[in-house]
C-alpha cells in the first residue's frame, strides 16, 4: 500500500490488521504519537489524516491508502518548531508531556481552519484529549496565545 507521512511519500507491505500507531511507531520509529488507552478515548495517539484529528491507535492501516498523516514530527523540527511549540513552551503548559503531541496536532487543525478561535471552539477542538496532570489551562491559554501571535 501507499501513503504519505509527514510529506514524504513510502510504500509498504504490512498486514491489513496492523493499525496505523503501530506503523508509525514500531515500524517508522516516529515516537511523537503515543499510546495511551488503545482505544481511540484518550487523544495521545492523535495525528492528522488529510488534514483532520484522528487517533491512530484504532485507525486500520488499510483505511490511509493513498491519504496524507502528519503527525507531531510534521508539524515542527529541532530549531524550527511550530508556533503553537514556541508557545506551549513559554507557558510551560506540560507538565508530564505525554498527552502534549496529541494535543499540538489537533490544535494545529484548529488554526489552520479557525486562526482566530474562541476559548469554546478551543475546548471543543481539544475535548478528545486526557491531560492526566490537569494543565489544561496553560494548554487552553498556550493555544489562544498562538493564535495571536
Ligand atoms: Fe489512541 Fe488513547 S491511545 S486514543
């Protein structure tokens, strides 16, 4: 099958039943998506398919045929990050940091649709996601300080 990872595009013959966390992490070695609960309820999977959130720990392999992931290493580099990454450093808005790729990516799908979101569109936008530390409000204020900037 084929697909695109973080714009680059790879061929692969795996089993249709492996899901698309496991390629990405066991296979690719991209460790910006975690697993969590495995069961598409926490968000620390969290990647973009074409464009959109999606948990990959409950995503088919065979369902990105021929579509476009982009996961935590698309979104920034070491000495080019993100600006939502700038940011969600300036205000220290991770505390343990495992739910913080997830949480990146979905809010760079948010951006990208609604640059100027409200504080409500923010929070629906991260509803999908568990931060165990409770630091949600630095992530909430990280991300409309993003969206300022
Ligand atoms: Fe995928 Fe929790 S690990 S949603």
């Amino acid at each position: 099958m084929n697909l695109t990872i973080n714009n680059q595009k790879i061929s692969l013959g795996l089993p249709e039943n492996s899901t698309l966390l496991s390629l990405l992490r066991d296979e690719l070695g991209l460790s910006g998506p975690k697993l969590g609960c495995g069961e598409g309820e926490c968000g620390a999977c969290m990647v973009l398919v074409d464009g959109r959130p999606q948990t990959s720990c409950n995503l088919p392999l065979w369902s990105v045929q021929d579509h476009q992931v982009t996961t935590l290493e698309g979104l920034g580099k070491a000495g080019q990050p993100h600006a939502l990454q700038k940011v969600f450093i300036e205000e220290n808005a991770g505390q343990c940091g495992y739910c913080l790729s997830g949480i990146l990516v979905s809010a760079s799908a948010l951006l990208q649709q609604t640059p100027q979101p409200t504080r409500a569109q923010i929070c629906e936008a991260l509803d999908k996601h568990l931060c165990r530390c409770g630091a949600h409000e630095r992530i909430i204020r990280a991300v409309e300080r993003a969206a300022q900037a």
